[in-house]
C-alpha cells in the first residue's frame, strides 16, 4: 500500500453555511446552525436540527435545475457540494471521464417516496404518483449529482448509515491505490426527511435543546443535513496538473462493532480497531495525532463508548477531540464528508473547533474542547464516523508533506 | 386483573415476535429482561409503543420503563393505575 | 494487484430450489410477471431466538451467507461486503404503512433499526462476531457488482485474504405493483438472494477465479465493444429478458463487436431485479465448474457453445445508464 492517496478539493453546504468559505467562518465565530425545523411537513417540530436554511426551489433556482431534480433535497444539496469541490481541484469535463464519483447515502429519494406513499398505497398503483418512487433508491440520487457535473467513467453508492460518506471516500482510496482510477471525487449527500426524523425519535434519542456531546447531561441527538464531497487524486495525477494539495489521505480504517444494531459495544470494540488500523496505515503513533474529529452524536451510548474507545488508545492523555454536530446537527450519511471537509479546515488554517454547548464533564481528563483553539502545528487528525449496525471508519488527514 | 395478564402476554408476543411462545410459557412474576426472556433495550422501546397504541399511555423516558416492564405483572399493575383506553 | 481473487462457495436464494444447485438440471422458464423467492429452510442456519426481528430479506441473507460460509475454505471472513439496490424494504414499507396510519406516533423502533441497507452486512457481523471491514453499496442494478469491485480490489491488493460477498433484495407484493410502473423493462419480477466466499487462497475446492469487475457509467457501445474486442471473449452472459427497452442497449453492442461470441441470458430463469447480476455471477460460476451450459441459457440455440469453457464475460446494465463488466475464469489448481 506504498501509493498515496491527496486531497485536491472540497466541497460543502450544512446548516452552517454554504461552501467552505462560510463554513470556515461559522466554525471560526463558534457559530450554531442548530434550529427550529422548517423544510419537512412534520409535527415533531420540539425536536431542534441543522437545517440548509433554503427551500428546494430556491435551491433549484440557483442551481439552475429541473425535474426530477427539482423535488430531490438530497440531490440538490448534493450538487451544492459537488460543484464547489470540483471547481477547487481545477477538474476540467475531460479529466471527469476518467474519474469515479462515489456517494454516500441512505435517504436517497426518500423525501419525494413520503410524500407520494399515501395517495399509492391507500388509492391505487395507477396514480402518477407511483412513478416518483422510481427514485427512492439511492442510486438514481448519486446519478443525478454526477450527471450534473458532466460524464463520470464509473458512479456508485455506499449505504451504511451514518458512515456511508466516509465508506465512500475509503472506496475511492482504494480505487486510486489500485490505479484503476487517479480520481474519485467521494463524499456524501443526505436531506432531512419525515422517515427518519420520526425513525430516531422511535429510538428516543433526539434531544429538545441543542445537542451536548461529551456532555454528562447530553440526552441525544440534533438531526441535520447538508453534503460534501473531496476530489482524492493519486501523487501522479496531483503533481502532474500541478494542482495545489489540501491535504494528505494518509489513513483509513472500516471495522464493525459486531455487538448491535443500534447500541455499540461498551469498551468500544469497532471504534477502538478503527482509530487503531487507520494510525497503522499511516504509520503513525498515538502521539502523533493532535486533533480527533470525534463522531460524538450526543446519545448517552455513542459518547461513553467512543470515549472508552479512545481512552484504550490513549491511556496517559488525550489528544484535543471534539464534536461538531452541536454545531452541524448530525448529518447522517453525509456526516463522514462533512466533518472530514470541517477537518481540511482545521488542518489549513490551524485550529481545532470547539464543542459547542458543552457544559458538565463526564469524568476527569475527558473533556473536549470547547471553543475554537487555535493550533498553528496541527498535522495530523483523525475524523471518525459511526453507522447503525456497528459500521465503525475512521480517516486520518495529515499535512501535505513533499 | 387476569384478564389484563393475558391480554398483555399476548400483546408482548406479538409485538415482540416471540413466535415459538404462548401465554403460558411467560411467568407472570418473572423478569422479561436480562435472564428472563432475554430482551434487549429495542424490545423495551416496542413495550412503551404497545402501551401507547392498546392503552394511551405515554411514557417519554425510556428509563421509566425499567422498573414497570420487569414483570408482566408490574405492566399489569401499571396499566390498570395509567389507562386511558 | 498480484495476488487473485477466486471463487470458494456459493449459495443462493431465488424463485429456484434454495441453497440448492438444483436448476442447474431442471432450468425452466419463468412466466409470472412476479414470483416470490422460495424460502430456505434455515433450520441449523439461524438460532431461533434470534430469528425473531429478522425480516424475510435478512433471513435469506443470513442462510445464504451462512451455508456459503459453511461450505468453504474460510472459518470468519476478512470482509463482509453487501449489495442491495433497495435494502430492508419490506421494514421501510412497513414504517411507511404505520406513518399513514398512526401518524408520527406511536411508530415501531425495530422497523426503523433495521430498514437501512447496511442492516444486512452488520446482521451477519454481529452474528458471525466479525470485526472486520463492513460495507453496503445500493447503486441500482450495479450494487452487487460495487460490493465485488470492492472486495475485489482488496483482495488483489493484498488488503484482505478472503470477502464474504453478498446481494440481497426483496420486492413486496406492493412494490412489485409499483416496480411494473417503475420499471417497465422488467418482464419477470423476482426476489435474490446471493452469498459468495472470495478468497485469495488457491485450493482444488475453488469454483473459478475472478480476472476482472468493472463499472461503468453511460459507456458508448463502441467504448464497451472496444473492451471485449481487445479479448475476444467467445461466451457473453447478458441481462437480456426479452424486452425491447432492456435488450437493445446489449444489442448495439453486439453490432459493434469484431467477433461473433456465443451470447448467453439468465433472466429467463432467475427474473429481474436490482440484485439479479449476482445470480448471472453464480451462474456463470456454476458454468464453469460443471464445465456445461444448460440449453435455455442460450439466446440463440443455433449457436451451442462446443469448445472447452475458459472464460465467461457477464455484461449487464440497468436504465443503460449502470453498466458492469466481470470477467470470470476457470479454476485449475497449479495450472493456468
């Protein structure tokens, strides 16, 4: 595994803003996306989210997009991110035939097959509506975001919850290293829906106020929603556009907990081998990581396990770790994208984002940061990304050394 | 009260998909979780939902459930005192 | 990419004789516009207690991927990769259905827990205790080749000694309704499930070897034919089912070919679905350890493959947007 793998572009929309400009000045202001619910017809609307604070057909507008597109908030979010990476890795139409595009998602078409399942299922088959549900699946969602770029060589989808965007940019790695591509543009693309905001509040782990991970009193979950993506480029591909770097891929892992559909292990099995494995590609040692871009969903389970995960790792002190979905609501299946994006920020421009709302330690030693930090000699981070299932990745960016 | 026992053993299986049970394999006084029929926090969820669909009783903390799902007896107790329906 | 990717067990779930190579000898055509799959006995395969929240897809999932398991060379996998282009669907219809009904109340959270596609992979790590990589691609009709191509290149790597690969989906009598709307190229609706041990470890009880998984997104005829003609691959597998909006994509590729290969179908047998490449996978396999291609495999009887079977090429394609290419071998242990 001697190839490396650089990160030649990014792209961004969550509740904190559009692209990573605005990103980038939430996170420095310590800014909240965190809000009232508007954009799904729902009556769960005590249970606060990070929200894109526009409609589709705004989006659609600015997008300048039609149908199908037009009805698909995970589409358009997607495309939102897509473009932005794609213009900051300078990729022209003729390189995009040779590249992969790789999405995350499990929402997929999700919001359009609510909306239309009543008048199907109750009325009948023959309705107009029934066609519409041609779109539930998630692929027809990433084919419409790349086909919005240009023309791909080769276009797939990773589902497993809320890992899948870092699912996808794992499989773009390997595709790069194995040079059956030189670049994948991977990420993740998830809208807030009716389905799953009322899937969560069955598991009753959404929590009223704004989320608290890493909070003794955290009590669950922001739901949010948004996309991004990376251009991930092979050393040969990168130095011979001479494109400028962001940062280096330097290690990945995918692991399961292999204990529960929904609750995760109690010393934190997958999210342990994770970190680990991830560290050991990189050839790098515990000490060597400064920053832990942590899952941290705000459930009482998530946090305590993650924690107990990396305390196994770090048994003297932790490394500064924090959670951005206070921040971000959790993005699901775009999550693993748009922390990993939140993390190229914090490597580029030297600090370390706060976690917002937190308030009472669990326990000695275990507290994350809390407002911005800067850290000028920030090198290498880890995100990590946890789905339902156990489905446990972590990445490991590094700065871009020669 | 017997009643309300069986009623509430069948609804458990039911909900919970104990397919190869019946009635009577359920003791009313033993635990449901942990040694008893081997339950996990998903099937205490799906308990406060049975509660709230057969009997309007809404719980929003699933830690109150702990103490009333460990019987069904204890459920009995707590539905005749709650019911709505 | 020096080590190679072989074949160790199968094991399928579809409108045939489960877990069973028993179509292999007795194929018949299928005639239902939607047949459901025949369910496996998973006595021995699935521990009672904790069959009780498994939907029908994840017990097929779980039989096929547990007697494929148990017919191998292979004790805990290195992987467990899943495609399934619709995931848990009979659980998301399910949770669908109680939303009109009950509202945004009184909603069931083991429905929700397991309606998402990687239910799948983490059902049978968690029942396997399997640490290892997990993942789930739900890309239309390409999802189980996207799981292949990511075990694939694993294994070629060095990465992973051997991948449990599977594909799995189900189609409910009212999504079978809504799918002939959706899908009006699909003749004969049916229900895969499909359960692979890949392994890198030459042993005489491999079925065949891999030598090539590929995706491709709205390739040009002329772009795909350039690939096979490079090859000269003599036994084409296709996704033809007789329709016309679903045959003429593979025909204006056969127009462009330099050769004239021996092209085979499978959807005659196995129906159409968005797993049903896996079984065009298991069957080409099939092909190749018997070493004979059963008569209504072929799309034009008149050209009866005669020769030795080398290679099988499987092509499919889904809105003629997804294409897959896998290219598969026959296995001779120390030789080749």
């Amino acid at each position: 595994m001697g190839k490396r793998v650089f990160v030649t572009g990014a792209g961004i929309i969550s509740a904190l803003g559009t692209g990573n400009d605005a990103t980038l000045k939430a996170l420095l202001e310590g800014k909240s996306g965190i809000g009232k619910i508007t954009c799904i017809d729902t009556e769960h609307t005590e249970f606060p989210v990070g929200e894109v604070a526009m409609s589709n057909s705004e989006m659609s507008r600015i997008l300048n997009v039609n149908y199908p597109v037009n009805g698909l908030r995970t589409v358009l979010l997607g495309i939102f991110a897509a473009r932005e990476a794609l213009v900051s890795a300078s990729l022209s139409p003729e390189l995009l035939r040779s590249a992969a595009f790789i999405s995350g998602t499990t929402v997929g078409g999700m919001d359009k097959t609510e909306r239309h399942f009543k008048t199907v299922f109750d009325t009948n088959v023959e309705t107009e509506d029934s066609l519409e549900m041609k779109f539930n699946d998630c692929g027809y969602s990433t084919e419409l975001i790349a086909d919005s770029l240009g023309k791909f060589r080769m276009v797939t989808t990773s589902s497993t919850a809320c890992s899948s965007a870092a699912n996808a940019i794992i499989l773009g790695a390997n595709l790069i290293k194995a040079g059956i591509v030189d670049i994948a543009v991977v990420g993740g693309a998830e809208a807030l829906t009716k389905f799953h905001l009322n899937g969560f509040n069955t598991l009753m782990i959404l929590d009223k106020e704004q989320c608290r991970p890493f909070d003794k009193n955290r009590s669950g979950i922001n739901l949010g929603e948004g996309a991004a993506y990376l251009v991930l480029e092979s050393e040969k591909s990168a130095k011979s556009r001479e494109v400028g770097i962001m940062a280096e891929l330097s290690g990945y892992a995918n692991t399961c907990d292999a204990f529960h559909q929904t609750a995760t292990s109690e010393n934190g099995e997958g999210a342990y081998k994770a970190m680990l494995k991830a560290m050991e590609m990189a050839r790098l040692t515990p000490a060597d990581i400064d920053y832990i871009n942590a899952h941290g969903t705000g459930t009482p389970n998530n946090d305590e396990t993650e924690l107990a995960a990396m305390e196994r790792i770090w048994t003297d002190k932790l490394p500064l770790f924090s959670s951005t979905k206070s921040l971000t609501g959790h993005t699901t299946s775009a999550s693993g994208s748009i922390e990993s994006v939140i993390c190229l920020l914090a490597l580029q421009n030297g600090f370390v984002p706060g976690n917002s709302g937190w308030r009472t330690p669990i326990k000695e030693n275990a507290n994350p940061v809390v407002e911005n930090t800067p850290l000028p000699e920030i090198r290498n981070i880890i995100n990590n990304s946890f789905g339902f299932g156990g489905n446990d990745s972590s990445i490991i960016f590094s700065k871009y050394i020669p | 009260m017997d009643n309300l026992i069986l009623q509430l053993k069948n609804q458990i299986i039911e909900v919970l998909n104990l397919e190869d049970m019946t009635a009577d394999d359920i003791a009313t006084d033993a635990p449901l979780f942990g040694e008893g029929l081997g339950l996990d926090s998903i099937d205490a969820l799906e308990l406060i939902v049975l509660l709230e669909r057969e009997y309007g009783i809404k719980l929003s903390n699933p830690a109150e459930g702990k103490q009333i799902f460990s019987s069904v007896a204890s459920i009995a107790d707590f539905v005749s005192k709650n019911r709505k329906k | 990419m020096t080590a190679r990717c072989f074949v160790n067990s199968m094991a399928q779930v579809s409108c045939r004789q489960p877990l069973s190579d028993e179509w292999f000898d007795n194929p018949c055509a299928l005639t239902a516009a939607y047949t459901r799959a025949q369910e496996p006995d998973t006595k021995g395969l699935i521990v009672p207690s904790e069959a009780r929240r498994m939907s029908k897809i994840l017990k097929r999932a779980v039989a096929t991927s547990i007697t494929a398991l148990n017919n191998s060379c292979v004790e805990q996998p290195d992987a467990i990769i899943t495609g399934t282009g619709m995931g848990c669907m009979e659980n998301s219809e399910k949770f669908l259905v109680d939303m009109c009904r009950y509202g945004e109340n009184c909603l069931k959270p083991s429905l929700f827990m397991q309606s998402t596609h990687n239910t799948i992979s983490s059902l049978i790590a968690i029942i396997l205790k399997c640490h290892g990589y997990n993942n789930t691609y739900s890309h239309k009709g390409i999802s189980f080749e996207s799981a292949l191509l990511d075990a694939f290149v694993q294994i070629k790597n060095g990465n992973i000694g051997n991948a449990l690969v599977g594909a799995h989906d189900e189609v409910t009598p009212f999504m079978a309704l809504v799918m002939k709307r959706t899908h009006p190229e699909y003749t004969n609706i049916t229900e895969t499930s499909v359960s692979a041990i890949l392994s890198s470890t030459e042993t005489d009880s491999n079925i065949c070897e891999i030598t090539d998984v590929n995706l491709f997104h709205n390739p040009e005829p002329e772009f795909l034919a350039g690939i096979l003609n490079k090859t000269d691959d003599s036994l084409l597998l296709l996704g033809v089912n007789g329709n016309q909006l679903n045959d003429t994509p593979y025909m204006s590729l056969l127009e462009k070919l330099s050769y004239s290969p021996s092209t085979l179908r499978y959807k005659n047998i196995f129906g159409d679905n968005f797993s049903s490449p896996a079984l065009a996978f298991y069957a080409a396999a099939t092909i190749l350890k018997q070493q004979r291609i059963p008569a209504p495999l072929y799309c034009d009887t008149s050209k009866n493959y005669t020769g030795k079977i080398n290679n099988i090429t499987i092509l499919n394609h889904c809105d003629n947007t997804a294409w897959s290419l896998i290219r598969l071998k026959k296995f001779d242990l120390c030789g080749s």
